[in-house]
C-alpha cells in the first residue's frame, strides 16, 4: 500500500517541479513582456537618468528592423519602421510624460512549429499620470517575434483595429 | 466566547453537522458560479453616460454570453461588446444589421434609406451624421442611447460578430 502512494507522490513532485521550472520558449516571451512593462513605466518622482537608462535597455529586446504601427481611437495612428525610430519615441516620452505605468493583461503567447517565429495577443494597460489624475489606455495588440543567433527579439507590434473600420 | 457551548454553536452555524458534506457543498457552488460566469452570463458595469436614460453609470447588469445557439441578433439589442481583450467592454445598442445600408442625419437613424423610430432615445442629437455605409455580411452598427452627448465622445461605429460577447436582456 506504501509503495504505490510513494511512487504517486514521486510522480506528482516531478511533474509539479517540471512544470514550475521549466524554461520553454512561451515563458520566455512572457518575460520580455514583464521586462518591456518594467523598463517602459516611471514614476513621477523618478529622475531622468534613471528612466531613460532603464528605457535603453529596451533596444536589446528589439530587432533593427522592428515596426510598429499603433492605431489609438481618437489620437490617430503612428508608424515606426525600425528599431532607432522606437528609441526615439522611448526618450521623448520618457522625456515628457510624469509618470506613466505599461502592463501587458492575458498574454497569449503561441510559439510556431519551426520555433523561429512567434506571437502574443495581449491587452496593453497604460496609466497615464499618478493618482487621481491618471488616465487609462486599452489597446490590444499583436506582438511577433524573430529568433535570431538564439535569441528572440521582437520584430513588430500592432494594434489590433476591434470596433470600426 | 471561550463557553465551549458557544463554539459548539458557531462551528455547527459555520460547517454543519457534517463537515465533509459542506465542504462538498462549497466546492459545488464555486464550480457552478465560475462555470456560469464563464459560459452563461456575467456580470457588466456601466461606466459613463452614454446608455442613458435605459442603463446609468454605474449600474451592474448581467449579460448573457453569446455562443453559437444564441439566437440572431436584432435591431434594438443591448449588446456587450469586447473592445480591448474582455479588459474593457462597450455596453451599446445594436442599430444597423448585416447586410443593411446605414445612415445617420441629424441625430436620427436611416436604414436601406428609410427612418426607423427609437422609443429608447429621450435626448436627441441635431447634430449626429453619418455618411451612407453598406454593412459587411458579419458586421454590426452600434451606438449608445444618449445622443445628447457629442459624436466624438461617443462609440458609434461598426463591430464585427465575434466581438460581441454578450446579450443584455432588459
């Protein structure tokens, strides 16, 4: 009776600890996400040197030939076509925005069979301000990734158009 | 509360006569109100005045999930509608159907060139135009109730059907 119940509670363990360390490549898209949401957010009081040296970090997470087309009802729309473009827009916003908080809801990460390409459907919260004062963004977006030399970098982000033409 | 009778009392109020029975009786419950919420209905707040007078802000209603027996869509539903990823939802009233050509003059709703009356709208908009759209095969019109607000503060605009996760029954 003893032996049965060990070799089950062996078999939960590994199992439960494979999947609690496992370091596949959809866990490891999810991190750059948590990253992008860690070096993209500031707060008011926070220095410029500090925000834009964690902001530069960004690049590392981007290929050279990135694009982004982000569509925002009532504010238009705004393409980027390579990764010096993004950095820029990084500074200025870092730049002249107070304080703001980036966070990526429900990612749903899909690695493809060839295990070069991939993509994320996620909702994008942006709180624009402290407090108060802050405003609220939701766009959802479409994040694809590259593996290159290894290494996954994001080739393009785009806003997903749900309502409207 | 240190009366061992007392605790009696509450332990008996709290799990019953039979612990494992209530705990059987928990588990069933939470299963049956995640699974409702997930695959019948689920609760919205409202937030904002665009469905005034027929929903106020912050009023809490429920919306039935649509899935495929829900039955078709029709002119005058109050739909919910999935517009970041079920982080923010649109509350709307359904206008213009698939198929249909959708127009909008001063304010009043012009469909296949025809005007149709809307009981549900108590304040009106002079100035709400729309040019003339043809609507795609799986494609909706929708809007809010309150056209006293301004256009551009307002969703008023096409949705297609498997954006609209739910049905709110008034």
């Amino acid at each position: 009776m003893k032996r049965p119940v060990l070799a089950l509670l062996v078999l939960a363990l590994t199992v439960g600890g494979y999947f609690l360390t496992r370091d596949d490549d959809a866990a490891i898209l999810t991190r750059q996400l948590r990253r992008i949401e860690t070096m993209g957010s500031h707060q008011s009081g926070e220095g410029q040197i500090p925000r834009q040296a964690r902001a530069a970090n960004l690049r590392e997470l981007f290929t050279p030939d990135t694009s982004l087309l982000i569509r925002i009802p009532d504010h238009g729309e705004r393409k980027l076509s390579n990764r010096e473009e993004l950095m820029d827009v990084v500074r200025q916003v870092k730049a002249g925005v107070d304080a703001m908080r980036l966070e990526f809801l429900d990612p749903k990460v899909t690695v493809f069979a060839d295990r070069r390409v991939a993509e994320a459907r996620t909702t994008l919260r942006a709180t624009i301000g402290e407090n108060a004062n802050s405003q609220q963004l939701f766009v959802e977006l479409k994040v694809q990734w590259r593996r290159e030399d290894g290494n996954w970098a994001i080739e393009g982000i785009e806003t997903i158009r749900t309502v409207g033409r | 509360m240190s009366d061992p009778q007392s605790w009696g009392f509450l332990r008996r109020f709290l799990v019953g006569k039979h612990p494992g029975r209530t705990l059987m009786r928990i588990v069933v419950l939470i299963i049956a109100v995640v699974a409702f919420y997930k695959w019948v209905a689920f609760p919205v707040r409202a937030s904002g005045d665009s469905m005034i007078p027929t929903i106020q802000d912050r009023q809490v209603v429920l919306a039935w999930r649509m899935n495929r027996f829900s039955p078709a869509l029709k002119r005058g539903d109050l739909v919910v509608i999935n517009y970041a990823g079920e982080r923010q939802l649109l509350l709307k009233r359904i206008l213009g159907l698939p198929g249909e050509r959708f127009a909008m003059r001063n304010g009043a709703i012009f469909i296949n060139g025809e005007i149709i009356p809307e009981p549900y709208v108590q304040f009106q908009a002079g100035d709400w135009n729309r040019a003339e759209i043809l609507l795609e095969a799986d494609e909706y019109f929708f809007c809010g109730d309150n056209r006293s607000m301004g256009l551009a503060n307002h969703y008023a605009t096409t949705v297609k059907r498997d954006r609209i996760m739910g049905k709110v029954k008034r």
